[in-house]
C-alpha cells in the first residue's frame, strides 16, 4: 500500500458570472427556497392520512350497501321463475269454475306441478329420492316404524312428505316410515 500525499483542502472556486452584456445568456428569476419546514409535512400527512380514512370509511359503507341489497334482492330470480307457475295456478281455477269436468282440472294442476318441479330443477333444488332406500338420517325424517316381510330392516317403505336439497344441503328431509325387523 503507498501512502497518499496529502494535500490541504482548498475552498472550490465559484464559476465565472456571466456577463451583462452577453446577448445568449438571460438572467435567471430568483427562486425562493421551495423545503417545505416539519409543521408543514406533518400538516400534509395528517391532511393524506384523513383522506385516506375517509376513503376507506366510504368504500366500507358502499361495500355493505351493496352486501346487504345483495342478499335482499337475493331471491328476485326464484321469485321471477315462480310467477308463471302461480298464473298457471290462477288460470286452473278460473278453467274449473267454467267447466266442472275434475279431469281437465286435475290434468291442469299436474303440469302445474311439472312447471313447479322444473323451476326447483334449474336453481338446483331436487327432490330426495327416498322410497326403497335405506334409512338415513342425513336425508329422511322416520315418522314411524313398521314391521314388513317385503322390505329388509331399515328400508324406507313409504314417504309420507317429499324432502328436498339444494345442492348437497337438505332443505328439507324427507318424511318417512322405515321398515324393522319382526
């Protein structure tokens, strides 16, 4: 390693000013110092930082506005897929004050039922299919039970009220009576 020479620190020397007379050089404006003191950047943080919360208070009122119109208009779909079937309803009616013929009437309300059952179906309601089956309790209320030589120990032998599900979640079970075992 070789040793520096020192040199005493000299104080730089300001550039030349430029001339007056000098046509290409025009004077620059006077520029105040633009360091904005502490007070003032706390004052502008503090001014951000309200702003912000402000923001973020609305966006939380917006977002549950929206949550809560979301859920209570969460039906409108349902309720406008069921609308025909209660026209359909209303006409059956009117048809069996006209026409005493209980055929036509019982043939009308069976579509009825049908158009029923295919609106469940497209919003993914189905019914649980529970005669013949063993007795779950996931998806089948026992109602009684009864001896039986037909069926094997409990085995749903006959349903007493439809159970449905959405999905994979019962809505409602099925009501039913479950053989046992003499």
């Amino acid at each position: 390693m070789t040793k520096q020479k020192t040199t005493k620190h000299e104080p730089p020397t300001e550039p030349a000013k430029p001339q007056a007379d000098d046509p290409d050089i025009k004077p620059r404006p006077e520029v105040a110092p633009t360091e904005a003191t502490p007070a003032a950047e706390l004052q502008a943080a503090r001014d951000r930082e309200l702003r912000c919360r402000a923001e973020l208070d609305n966006f939380r009122k917006r977002a549950a506005r929206e949550y809560q119109d979301g859920l209570r208009y969460a039906n409108l779909p349902l309720l406008q897929d069921l609308l025909p079937v209660i026209d359909n309803i209303d006409r059956a009616i009117e048809a069996a004050e006209k026409n005493a013929d209980a055929d036509a009437l019982l043939e009308g309300f069976k579509m009825v039922r049908q158009q029923l059952e295919d609106v469940l179906k497209r919003r993914h309601c189905t019914r649980i299919e529970a005669l013949d089956a063993p007795f779950d309790p996931n998806f089948h209320h026992a109602v009684m039970q009864q001896p039986s030589d037909e069926h094997p120990a409990n085995t749903v032998m006959m349903v007493t009220q439809n159970g449905y599900q959405l999905h994979d979640r019962v809505v409602r079970p099925s009501q039913v009576i479950v053989s046992k075992a003499e």
